[in-house]
C-alpha cells in the first residue's frame, strides 16, 4: 500500500482543483463563443483550440508521486523483522518528514541515518531511567558526532502508515561544529534477542520442579514468535495464544486465549496461564534456560528438544 506524506497530498489536491478549473473555463468559453458568434467555422475553429488546451491542462501539470525512499512500507513484513533480530537489533524506531530510522545493539552500536544521506554510529551504552518520568536516555558520541536518545513509555502511533508503537522516540543529533542540535520525533519497539525466538519448556516454578512423570498432563510450553510479536503453546492440556511484546528486559504478555478440553488435573495449567496472563515480566536469558518472572511465581523454562515435541 501506498502512503502519501502531507506535502504529497497538498501537491495532489492542487492538481485536482488546477484540471477542475480549465474544464469550467473551457466550457464556459465555449459557450460563449458559439453564441456570440455567427460564422460556425469561427466557433468551430475556437472549439478545436480550446482542445488543444484542455489537453495541455490534462497533460503538462501532472506529476508522479512516489513513496519516499526511507517510507517504511514493509515495517509490519514478519520476514524484515526477523532479518532485524538475525542482525543483533534490540530496538527500531522510525521517523517521519524528515525521514530517519534508529537502530540500536546494546551490544553493539546505535545507528541513526536520515532520506538525505546522513548517517552517525555511535557506541552503544546503558541506559538511565529518570527517577520521575518513565523514560531511558541513551547519550553516546564520537568524532563524528553525538546522539542522545530518549524513549519514553507511552503508545505511538506511526503519521502515516497508522501502525501502532509501544513507545514515543525522541532523538537529538549534534554534528561537529554545530552550536545547536537538531531534535527529531517518533516511534519505535523493542525487538529482541534472536535466542528468545524458540520453543520453551517450563521446568520449574519458584522453588518446584514440574512433575514430568505425570502421564496425564504434558510439561507447558511456550513458543516465542519475535516476528509476530505472538505466544502460543500448551498450557499442559489446552492450547493457547496471545499477544506478547518486549520492554527493553522485560516480556509484556496480553490477554491469553486457550482451548477448553477438560484433563483429569488441570491446577498446574490455570497457575502457569495466570502467570502470563496479561502480565510485564522480566527475563533473564543464560546459557539456553529462560527465567520468566521473580519470587515465587518465576518460571523457569529449558529450550525445547524439537524431535521430542512432534
């Protein structure tokens, strides 16, 4: 689909109203001729000029309006993002008029480039979360320039493709020699590390093993699809599904639907669904186990020996 920036559209209204108004003159001129005039050749004559300049107005004053080069129109394509976490991004943000787009490793480096050619990478560092406002800043500069990025917790909505964010990105870029940054807006997500983009199986909950000995109900598990922003799996007998995002180290789960077959023991299902349940809960990733939550009530997950899960 095809998204066209305000200037775009102002440019496409005039040239409405332009072809709208040479069809009214010529008419009117028209009409005007053959009736003030007695000789049909005359009128004739001025029918076939004025032609010509209707077809001048349909032809001369159109313009071709193309997408901007940096219009993200495959933002919501699976397959980019999934080529994003492949690459070590953990977070994407774009911006619109002026274009640009951020890509942040937290390992790695923070990129910012722009539709007129600029780019500036920086190393990227920690973040610090202010005590009064639910926002993280991230400052870091080389020779080439500095970057401070601010991304504040709050819903954001993309001006032109209408797709919804989780958070308001604020950049401000300052290139050597310049006395005064220049500050740009918009809208951006956590994406992920590749390594949570698996089948888990949840082992244990606080301090209790789960009984893998019972045949009656299988261990849960939880696939995690990052291109989807999707979770789905077995709750131990019903399957279930939902929506899930990241927050920087934390999983935000949404409302969880599931199946409603009935299996002779159902408590350790509606614990582990009420769990995540729309739930914000942190992870820790190391060395192939996933803890999901704290206390109590975290869940400890060992990724999935696929051939046993068939």
């Amino acid at each position: 689909m095809l998204f066209l920036s305000e200037k775009q559209n102002h440019h496409l209204v005039s040239l409405s109203i332009f072809s709208a108004v040479c069809s009214v003159l010529a008419v009117a001129y028209v009409l005007t001729t053959i009736h003030t005039n007695d000789t049909a050749m005359k009128a004739l004559s001025h029918i076939l000029i004025l032609t010509l300049f209707l077809f001048a107005c349909g032809t001369t004053k159109k313009a071709t309006i193309n997408p901007s080069p940096t219009e993200n129109t495959t933002e919501d394509n699976p397959a980019v993002k999934q080529g994003r976490i492949k690459d070590g991004v953990d977070f994407y943000a774009t911006g619109n008029e002026p274009f640009w787009s951020l890509s942040i490793d937290f390992q790695g480096s923070m990129h910012y480039i722009t539709a007129d050619g600029f780019e500036l990478t920086v190393p990227a560092v920690k973040g610090e979360k202010a005590m009064d406002a639910n926002v993280t800043r991230y400052h870091s500069e080389t020779e080439k320039g500095a970057l401070t990025v601010q991304v504040f917790t709050a819903p954001c909505e993309d001006t032109m493709s209408g797709k919804k964010n989780n958070f308001i990105v604020q950049i401000e870029v300052n290139k050597p020699g310049d006395s005064v940054g220049e500050t740009v807006r918009g809208c951006g997500n956590y994406i992920g590390v590749y390594e949570l983009n698996d089948i888990w199986v949840l082992r244990r909950i606080g301090n209790k093993d789960i009984d893998t000995t019972d045949k009656t109900m299988k261990a849960p598990t939880m696939e995690l699809r990052l291109n989807e922003n999707r979770v789905l799996g077995l709750g131990g007998c019903n399957r279930y599904s939902g929506d899930f995002s990241l927050a920087q180290d934390k999983l935000v789960f949404g409302y969880m639907i599931s199946t409603r077959m009935a299996c002779p023991e159902m408590s350790l299902e509606s614990q582990f669904l009420q769990l995540l349940n729309e739930k914000t809960l942190p992870y820790k990733l190391e060395k192939g186990v996933l803890y999901v939550g704290t206390g109590e009530n975290m869940l400890l997950f060992k990724r999935a020996e696929k051939e046993k899960l068939k």
